[in-house]
C-alpha cells in the first residue's frame, strides 16, 4: 500500500532523511518511533508530499508520489493524515468540518457529506458536539474530530503524526481507543508516536529512526521482546521508555 524506496531528503545541505527504504502492506499498522529530530515526521509526509524529497521514490496504492503527472490533490484525498495539533478549521462547526473536503473535494453531495460525518461523530463518540466549534471541545475530542474528518474521505490508508503528543494525559486514552479500533477494522496506518503501550497493542510492525535514517525495521516482537539483538541506540532508546 506505501513503498518507500531509497528516499533521501535535505532542507539546505542538513539532510534530515538518508536513504529511508520501507513498505508498508494493506492491513498493517507500523508504528514510527524514535528520539526527537530523527526524522519520523518527516518520513510520513513525505509519503503525502506533505514534504518534498529530493531522492529515491515513493508509491502509494501503485502511484508514484513524486512522478511529475501525478495529482497530488487526487493522492491526498486517498490517504487520511491526522497531525499533532488538529488543523481544524476554527471558524467552522465540527460538522462543517467533516463535510467540507467530502463535498469540495470528493464532490458529494451536501446530504450524503452530513450523513457520512454523523456517522463518524458517533463512531469516535462525540454526536451531541456536531454544532459546536472547535474552540468548545477538549483536545481530545478536536483530535477525535479530526480522525473522523479524515475517515470521512474514505482513505485507503491512514497517517498520524503523534496525535497524543500535545495532549493532556487524561486525554490520550480516548484517542488511542479510536486508533486501536480502526487498526482493529484492518485499516492501514503508519503511526508516529511515543505511546509504546499503543505500539505493543497493536502494531504489526515498529521502524526505529535515528538521525535520518531506519535503524531498526522489524515486528512488535522482535522490537520489545528481543532487545538484545537491537541496535545501540534503539537499546538505549528503549531502556528509557521501557523502565519507567
């Protein structure tokens, strides 16, 4: 479903991806985790072209992301992205939200648009907030806003880029709940996160980054369970989360 192929990517001369080659298959979760700068935000953009790359290749469901032709709107709208800090739009109802891309992008119509975010507003629990703004909900349930907004285009995968972190600690929860359901549903994702209980849960897979580049590639088990075949840094890494 997502192939990267050799992706290397600099801002100036700072190269902050170095030949980053992974795939990740349909059904799977593969969850992203290392220190702070090692490129992990990056990574997942670049599968959008979010981020511009300037080598290797990337596909998504067979489509070349940084082919010239390719409709990079079109791409887009097929591959769901819940960031850090929500991106809704403030001025509008939650409601307005979810329909707005459905109807403008996919070109819906306005009824089966609302009909298809109520259906989401009750999937993630927050039906009674459809008229609100966002300024009215917690964190957690902007963030939970904005997963179904994404789900509301029908993606064929699912990106998030550390949706807890700027969350208080009452609120993680209910928005990892949402995210283990849908990784329950067989959906597709690639998850950027610190929550290591979330990556045992449910991940298939856990790539490990440092300084621009994949250290580690291997399943959930191997990861935590076989720490001893591990990398330094991921040792490192890992004796730090995992003892507290």
């Amino acid at each position: 479903m997502i192939e990267f192929k050799n992706v290397s990517k600099w801002y100036g001369s700072f190269q902050v991806l170095t030949d980053c080659s992974t795939s990740v298959s349909k059904g799977e979760v593969v969850v992203v985790c290392g220190p702070s700068g090692s490129g992990k935000s990056t990574l997942i953009k670049t599968a959008n072209a979010l981020e511009p790359f300037q080598k290797g290749e990337i596909w998504i469901d067979g489509v070349s992301v940084g082919a010239p032709g390719t409709n990079l709107p079109k791409l887009r709208s097929r591959i769901g992205m819940v960031f850090q800090h929500f991106e809704l739009f403030p001025h509008l109802s939650v409601m307005r939200n979810l329909s707005l891309a459905q109807i403008k992008v996919l070109g819906r119509k306005e009824s089966d648009a609302l009909e298809r975010g109520r259906k989401l507003l009750e999937r993630v629990g927050l039906s009674a907030h459809a008229e609100k703004f966002p300024g009215q909900l917690s964190g957690g349930q902007q963030q939970r806003v904005a997963i179904a907004r994404a789900l509301a285009m029908d993606p064929v995968a699912m990106l998030f880029d550390e949706p807890t972190s700027a969350l208080d600690p009452e609120m993680v929860n209910e928005v990892l709940d949402v995210m283990v359901d849908l990784a329950k549903e067989g959906m597709t994702m690639m998850v950027v996160t610190h929550e290591m209980g979330f990556a045992r849960k449910v991940a298939d897979r856990v790539i490990f980054m440092d300084a621009g580049a994949i250290v580690e590639d291997c399943s959930k088990e191997e990861f935590f369970g076989n720490t001893e075949a591990r990398s330094d840094r991921a040792k490192l890494f890992l004796s730090k989360i995992l003892s507290h």
